[in-house]
C-alpha cells in the first residue's frame, strides 16, 4: 500500500469522524480504525490529532474546490453574468459538500477558544474564501448601479455566511 493511500484514507477518515461527531469527541484509535491503519502507521504521518487537522483542512479545501470549480465554464461569458452563473454553479455542488456540514466553521466554533494554532488555519481559509469571492463579486458590484449596492467584499462574507448558515441547517434537517 502506497504512503500517499494510507495518508488519505487517514485524512478522509478523520473528516468524515471530525464532521459527524466533532473534534474533540474524535480519538486517534477512532480514526486509525475507520481508516483501517495501525496507530503506527498514523504517527509516521502525524504527531498528533491536531497536526493531522491541520493538514485534513488543506486536503478538505483542495476537495471542495475542485468540486466547486470543476465544471463551471465561463467562456465567453459577460463579467456581471459570470457571477450569476458562479453562485448558481456553487447552489447546485452545495448538498455534496456541504450535506454534513462544514468542517471549517464546525472547527471555528468548537476550537476557537482552546487551539489557537487550528483557529488561525480556520481564520486563514476564511479570508482566502473571501478574497476568492470578493474577486467573483467585483465585476458584478462594479455594473450595479445605486447607493445601496454593498462592496464586493460585504457580498463576499455574506455569501460565505450563507454558506456556513445552509451547513447548520442542513445538518439539522438531514438525517443520516
């Protein structure tokens, strides 16, 4: 079995543990067992349940954003329109990547307060998303007309706590 096999199955493993029943209800033994790996076989990868959070937000982001970019063609598309099609394109991924609910912001509630080191990483993607969305938006606030059009970045964050809102109630209402 490749390195990189025994990495991911860890790292998707302890995603879908860390979403289902949150981070510090997670244990390493849990993880090695859902992943079908020694404990061993997770320190070669990691030193610890956080060092190997760290890195399942990276894996995490690289995933979601395939899902959510892959697709969407915005050839020969007008700058507002590509907006449009953007946040439509995004509504119609939102149930596979979010139907759990969202690690980031589940990891932004439960340790914000406890591991500084993770909530900076959460605080990181945050505002890369932002920055990311504020780009979608900017063509789109610039041909609007009017007093009450908010800046690119406003739409920006509120988009993002749209999507952190769906999350929570999608996972209320879903049933396993």
């Amino acid at each position: 079995m490749a390195k990189t096999d025994t990495k991911t199955r860890l790292l998707e493993a302890a995603y879908s543990l860390i979403v289902a029943k949150g981070y510090p209800a997670t244990s390493v033994d849990e993880i090695c067992e859902a992943a079908g790996v020694s404990k061993g076989s997770f320190y070669h990868f990691f030193k610890s349940k956080q060092e190997l959070t760290l890195a399942m937000i990276e894996h995490h982001m690289a995933d979601a954003q395939e899902t959510i970019e892959g697709g969407l063609d915005l050839t020969g598309v007008a700058e507002p329109e590509r907006a449009i099609r953007y946040v439509k394109h995004v509504e119609q991924g939102a149930e596979e990547i979010w139907r759990d609910g969202c690690l980031i912001g589940s990891l932004a509630l439960e340790l914000a307060e406890t591991n500084p080191e993770v909530r900076e990483k959460v605080s990181q993607v945050f505002r890369g998303l932002a920055d990311h969305f504020e780009k979608v938006f900017m063509p789109l606030c610039r041909a609007a007309k009017g007093p009450d059009i908010p800046p690119a970045r406003e739409l920006a964050e509120q988009f993002i706590a749209a999507i952190e809102g769906g999350g929570v109630l999608s996972r209320t209402h879903y049933e396993r």
